[in-house]
C-alpha cells in the first residue's frame, strides 16, 4: 500500500445560481477591480489515502465524491491529480 | 481586451488546524473509507476577467487574492490555470 495524495475541485453546476461567486464579484468591482465579469466559487479538497496503485486511489476518492464530498444534484467535482505522498 | 478564466486554489497553511478537514476525514472513515489518512478543505474559484494577455490576467487575480479572496495569515493561494475563456 502507498499513500497518495488526490486533489479534488467541486464547483457548482454551470447555469446553477452561485450566489457566493456573485457576491464575490460584487465585492471585487466594489474594490476596483472592474475587468472581473464574474466568479465561481467552489471547494478544494485534498485526500490523503492509502491505495495499491494510483488508479486505485482515484477510484477511492471517486467514490467519496459520489457518496459524500460532492451534492450530486447541484455540483460536478474533477479530479485534478493524484500524486505519491 | 480578451476575456480569461483564472483558476485559483487555496487552501489552509500546513500547520495549522484545519477543522473542516478533519471533520470530512472521519465522516469518511465513518462511511467505511478507513484508508483515508488526512482531509485537507480549501476553497476553488475561478475568475473570469479581461485582460489584455494571460500574464496580466494572472497578475490581476494574484492582486484580487492578496487584498480580498485569501487570507494572507492563515491561507496560501495558487493560480492554477489562466485560460482564454
């Protein structure tokens, strides 16, 4: 068993309300940064875990995605990179 | 101008306590996962902003991180990707 580390992006569904990213982009023009069209605002999260290889360790936190991490209703997530820890 | 879209990460300072994230890894240790070892959770957005090439683009939003979007005393930001939208 190797440790490794899986990266995992959440964001919310195009074409879903974000209301967070709105505010986060009012807030930006508000401070002067008037270029900034918009912002989606999600969540990073970075698994550590034990696995066999690392296709293994991806299928792991694929399975955490769909059961915990991600609402599977309103959110997409991507695995953006696993890596020996 | 071209339009960009600017992915940024940003997570907790290793060190310091990551409450959420630990919270996330004993659910999932909960939900039967027991490999899991650690839970890291940051926050993703991705910015949408006009620029007039992709290092200003970038430039921009590490400028929107260090004066709104992450906290300089407790978090580290990354500019994951900068791509013409």
């Amino acid at each position: 068993m190797t440790r490794f580390r899986v990266a995992v992006q959440i964001i919310p569904r195009r074409g879903l309300l974000d209301p967070q990213g709105k505010t986060v982009r009012d807030a930006l023009v508000t401070l002067g940064f008037g270029s900034v069209s918009d912002v989606h605002v999600g969540r990073h999260m970075v698994v550590e875990t034990d696995a066999k290889d690392a296709p293994a360790a991806e299928a792991s936190v694929r399975a955490m995605c769909e059961r915990l991490l991600a609402n599977p209703v309103t959110e997409d997530f991507t695995i953006a990179g696993v890596v020996a820890a």
